[in-house]
C-alpha cells in the first residue's frame, strides 16, 4: 500500500515532459490525475483500515462520503495556503 502512495511516478514524468517542452496544459493534467490518485489511494486505505477494524463492509455511499470528504479539504487547503 505504501508503493501506491509515493510520488516518485509523477514526478519522473513532470521531468520528462519538462525536457521535451510540453505544453503546460498537458503538466497540469498529469498533476491532477496524480493527486486524485492519491486521494483515492488514502479513502482505499481508510476503507480498509475501517472494515478491519469493525469487521463490517462500507457501502459505495460511505467511500463517496470519504472520498468526497478527502478530496474537497484538499481543494478547500489548497486554496486556502495559496
């Protein structure tokens, strides 16, 4: 789980994409796509980490409240810090 998480994709592909002077609208692509992954990444942890726990299945509703809740405060921090 903790492969999934680290960052070290992204950013080799940011290099790369830096040295053979792609557009910018391409690198903001990428760096969404990667940090939805890893919003998605964090509710699959925590869904796991929940169902060991408690020892009951989350719905489809309570991974969309989680990812929803992951990926709004991040938006909502990002704009916030600037």
């Amino acid at each position: 789980m903790f492969g999934a998480l680290s960052p070290t994709h992204p950013i080799a592909v940011m290099g790369i994409l830096n040295s053979a002077g792609a557009p910018h609208s391409v690198e903001v692509v990428i760096s969404c796509e990667s940090l939805f992954k890893d919003a998605v990444n964090v509710v699959l942890f925590s869904l796991i980490l929940a169902m060991i726990a408690s020892g009951e299945a989350s719905s489809v509703t309570d991974a969309s409240q989680v990812l929803l809740r992951v990926s709004g405060g991040g938006a909502l921090l990002g704009t916030g810090v600037g």
